[in-house]
C-alpha cells in the first residue's frame, strides 16, 4: 500500500510539472504570436517609410532638373537681353 501511495504522490508531482510546462508553453506560444505580429507591423512600417523616402527623393531629383533647366532658360534670357 506504501508503495502504492508513493506512485501516486510521484504521478501527482509529474502531473504538476507537465501542468506547469504545458502553462510555460502556452505563454511562450502569445509570446511568438505577438513577437510575430509586432514584426509583421515593423516591416510593414518600414517599408511605408522607404516608400515614402523614395518618392520624396524622386520628386526632390525632379525639381532640381526644374530648377536647372529654368537656370538655363533665364541664362539663355539674360545672354538675349545682352545682345539687345
């Protein structure tokens, strides 16, 4: 019977144990659930951001050839008005 109350005590201890691991599992489990979204946001975010920049950039290339080519037009004004 001692023997018998032992296993028992011991299948009670394991039963704690795998109760226990089964909880850390399932915290570890939101844990990468929400590691995994926040990333997804993260990524999402950044490329927004780079997209962003991008165009920024791009129109930024455009003026500049606006600018430069109306820097020519007044040039090309000025050498006329000279010439007049």
């Amino acid at each position: 019977m001692n023997k018998l109350s032992l296993e028992n005590e011991t299948l009670k201890v394991e039963l704690q144990f795998k109760s226990k691991k089964d909880e850390e599992i399932s915290h570890l489990k939101q844990q990468l659930d929400q590691y995994q979204k926040d990333n997804i946001k993260l990524i999402s975010d950044q490329a927004f951001y780079i997209f962003i920049f991008k165009t920024t950039f791009i129109e930024i290339k455009k003026l500049k050839k606006d600018i430069e080519s109306k820097n020519n037009e007044i040039q090309i004004m000025k050498y006329y008005i000279l010439l007049h």
